[in-house]
C-alpha cells in the first residue's frame, strides 16, 4: 500500500491524498506536478528514477487506510539527479 506522502519534497506543497496532481518515484518519493514538469523533468532527484502520477486514494477508504503524516521536505529545493 502506498504511503501517500502529504507534501511536495520541492516546493512542500500540500498533496492530499484524495487528489490528483503528485508523481512519485519506486521508492515513493513525492512531488507535484509543477515541479515535476518544471524542474525534475520527470526524474526522481533522489534515486534517478522515473516520475510516475500517484494515484488518489478514494475517500471512504482514507479512515481505515490512512495517508502518511510525515512530511519530506528539502529546504533548498531540488535539482534533477545527475
């Protein structure tokens, strides 16, 4: 099961579970995608992966299956891996 990341790693936007708009890697590296078309290029910074769309987690399944709370955030934004 997904962790469901709540936050872009990039720019720490709020990526909500039950939304779409956040790509993740293999490892489940989260971004938005803003940053993933902007600045990554479609390329995990972290692993050199590809850049997938995370699918959203349906509502009425978020009580018994909730979203991650832990936030990853880098601070001095992100630059595609080399």
């Amino acid at each position: 099961m997904l962790q469901m990341r709540p936050n872009c790693e990039c720019c720490n936007k709020d990526l909500p579970a039950e939304t779409k708009g956040a790509f993740v890697c293999s490892f489940e590296c989260t971004f938005c995608e803003e940053c993933v078309s902007s600045v990554l290029g479609g390329v995990c910074p972290n692993c050199g992966g590809g850049l997938v769309p995370r699918p959203p987690r349906a509502v009425a399944l978020l009580a018994k299956y909730p979203a991650s709370t832990q936030r990853v955030h880098k601070p001095g934004g992100c630059a595609k891996a080399a």
